[in-house]
C-alpha cells in the first residue's frame, strides 16, 4: 500500500509542476512578453493558434490528474473515517462543574482588601 501511495505522490508533484510549467510558457491576450522567452518561435512548431490550443488543453489535462491524484491520496489515507484530526482528544472534555457551596472569587478563610 505504501508504494501506491508513494507512486501516486510522485504522479501528483509532477502534474503540479506541469502545471507550473504549461501556465508561465502561455502568454495572455495582448502580452508579448512571451516573445521573449521563445514563446514567438512555437508558432512553427505547433502553427499558428496550434500553440495556445496544445498548451491549454495540456494544461487542463494535467490539472486533472493533479486534482484526480490529491483525491486519491485522501481517501487512501482514511483520515476522515473514524479520526477528528487534531479536536480527537479534545472531545471526550468536558467544562470543569463548580461545586454548589463554594466560593467563587475568594479562598476560604481568607480577606482581601482593596487599597484605598
């Protein structure tokens, strides 16, 4: 079970830095600044609106199993079945009772006098 798991997180950190990748080589519309980082020679490789569509749709496909993958390693862990997280051991507490006869600002045979 551990090597699914590592192997899915392995899946999951390079779809997120596909991600990363596919999202800074796209340029917007009117920004040519992409020009610069050799986005204006793809226009060769892929044709001409070849480059935004590829791009894109690579990208939305990775975010898919970058999404798929993080979905899997939550529900492989089972952390939500019987768990609370971190309020697990906070609620079997309860409130401390003040007993009925005693005081509640003061200790008993004592006095406390406010300066005057």
């Amino acid at each position: 079970m551990e090597l699914i798991k590592t192997l899915i997180w392995v899946v999951n950190l390079l779809s997120a830095v596909t991600i990363i990748v596919l999202v800074l080589m796209q340029h917007g519309k009117g920004a040519d600044m992409g020009a610069a980082f050799g986005s204006g020679a793809s226009g060769s490789l892929f044709g001409a609106s070849g480059s935004a569509n590829f791009l894109s749709r690579t990208t939305a496909v990775a975010a898919v199993v970058f999404f798929s993958t993080s979905l899997t390693l939550v529900y492989l862990s089972g952390g939500g079945k019987t768990d609370l997280g971190v309020m697990g051991g906070k609620v079997e507490q309860v409130a401390p009772q003040i007993p009925v006869g005693a005081t509640t600002g003061k200790a008993s045979g004592t006095t406390s006098k406010i300066p005057e």
